[in-house]
C-alpha cells in the first residue's frame, strides 16, 4: 500500500470533519515523518510491520477515540503536550482565553496569575512561557490532571508554574492574584453533544457543571473576587450560547467592565470582568 492509498483507505474509515488530517497524523506517528515527507513521497510503499501498526491505530480512530488520546499528544500555543485520559484536550478556541490573558499582563510585569482547573496545564503554561517574569499557580482537583501537567512543564522546560492540589479557589488558600483564569466545565448534563466525537473519551468531571452548564462558573465567581487584587481581572471560557448568563453572572457578583470575546467562529466563548 502506498501513502496516498493509506490515506484514502484511513479516511474513508473515518465519521469526522477531518478525516484526512486524521489519517495524516496517524500514518505521521507511524512513520515517524512530518506532513510535508507525505506530501513529498505519494507513491512510496508502506512496510509490512508499518502498515500493521497503522491498521491498529486507524480501527481506534474509528471507533471514536480522539486522535489526542491515540498519538498522546495535542498542539496548544506552539507547545506539544502531553494529554491522557485524564485531561481534557487543549482546543484551539482556548487560545482566545491565553490572548485575552496575555493583553492584561505587560510583557515585563512579574504579576501572580492562577489557572484554575489547568487539567493538561495549557493555559498555565502558555501564560508562563509568554510571561516569563510573572508566577503563575495551577490548580486541579485530579492528581492524575497535575500529574500530567507538571510533566508538560518539565518537558517545555517552564519553572515559573506551581502546581496545587484542590478545588477552584480552595487551593488558592487564601492567596491573592492580579489575574484568574479558567476554562470550567460548562457544559449542561443533559447535553445530548456529550454522546458524540471526542467528549465520549474525556473525563465527565471536566465537562458536565450542572443543569444548565453554569455551576462551576457561578462558584469560581463568587470565589475569586476575594481573591483578585483591586482591579485584578477574572477571564472565563464559556459555551457558545452562554456568553449573556455568564456576564450577568459576573455583573451580579459585583465585577466591572464586563466583557465578552468572540472565538474565531465568531462565537462567543470567553467573558472577563474586573474586580470592583
């Protein structure tokens, strides 16, 4: 078989938008090539031990499994992480989240940051790589999430992160912060999105908050203005639809300058505010 035959074969196999990126990725891992080296090389011939390792990943994908889970890896913000089952997968509308971070740090400022729920610790890490100076807290409620997180660090070679075991604001220990930052389970638990794609193969915990999606985000509001130096600002992930329920939210538990930013789709997906 060879390469361009794989690649049609895998993505035929596959129920998904991308399914010949799909295919490309795994039969990358399998070869230990780059996209371009498939490009430049359509008509070369697969190897027998090569072709039965791909085989084996191409039934996974098949089956639903996240193309995260099977190569052990996802790209966020340039860094190549580590992601497991235990981890929610990094998503590219996420990194509006680290932008909108970013623009509220000044590049030489040694501000203190905390990431809540950090799971794979993208967001932490980002921020800590871009903002050097700054020291940033990670928190999570999953041994196993920090567990993978910390060896993120260590592979990116990032050391102005801590890592806390707790729940949202709880772990902060009464500690106070310029910034908080979070991307919480939002999602409704009678959402019938949680039976398809990759969400299957992700950790409920990281997912589900509540009847309507919104209890994680009510308690990190409540929890964090008291922890926010004056004027510290307080940046949220949100579903799509929910950008309105979420600044009222953070209206109701006394922050300013609420803010909503749209994700490339042109969604709504991160909201802010200021402590009053």
């Amino acid at each position: 078989m060879t390469i361009t035959d794989a690649i049609r074969f895998a993505s035929a196999q596959f129920q998904s938008e991308s399914a010949r990126l799909d295919a490309e990725l795994l039969l990358c891992h399998v070869l230990g090539v780059n996209r371009s080296w498939l490009f430049a090389w359509p008509d070369k011939n697969i190897k027998g031990d090569q072709q039965r390792r791909f085989d084996a990943l191409v039934a996974r994908r098949a089956k639903g499994e996240p193309i995260a889970h099977i190569l052990g890896e996802r790209e966020f913000w340039s860094l190549t992480l580590k992601v497991t089952p235990d981890t929610l997968i990094p998503r590219p509308d996420t990194e509006v989240l680290v932008e909108q971070v970013l623009r509220r740090l000044p590049e030489d400022s040694a501000l203190k940051v905390a990431d809540l729920g950090t799971g794979s610790g993208a967001i932490a890490l980002a921020i800590a790589r871009e903002r050097p100076r700054c020291r940033v807290v990670a928190t999570d409620l999953s041994a196993a999430a920090l567990a993978v997180a910390q060896e993120n660090a260590r592979r990116h070679r990032i050391s102005n992160v801590e890592f806390r075991l707790g729940r949202w604001c709880e772990a902060l220990g009464g500690e106070q912060f310029d910034l908080i930052v979070s991307n919480p389970p939002y999602i409704a638990e009678d959402d019938s999105h949680l039976a398809e794609g990759d969400v299957r193969f992700e950790p409920r915990s990281a997912l589900v908050s509540g009847r309507d999606g919104l209890d994680d985000i009510r308690q990190i509001s409540r929890e964090a203005r008291e922890l926010l130096l004056n004027a510290g600002w307080l940046l949220l992930e949100h579903g799509y639809d929910q950008g309105g329920n979420v600044r009222s939210i953070l209206q109701e538990n006394g922050y300013k300058n609420v803010v909503t930013w749209c994700d490339l789709a042109g969604n709504e997906r991160v909201t802010g505010g200021r402590r009053a």
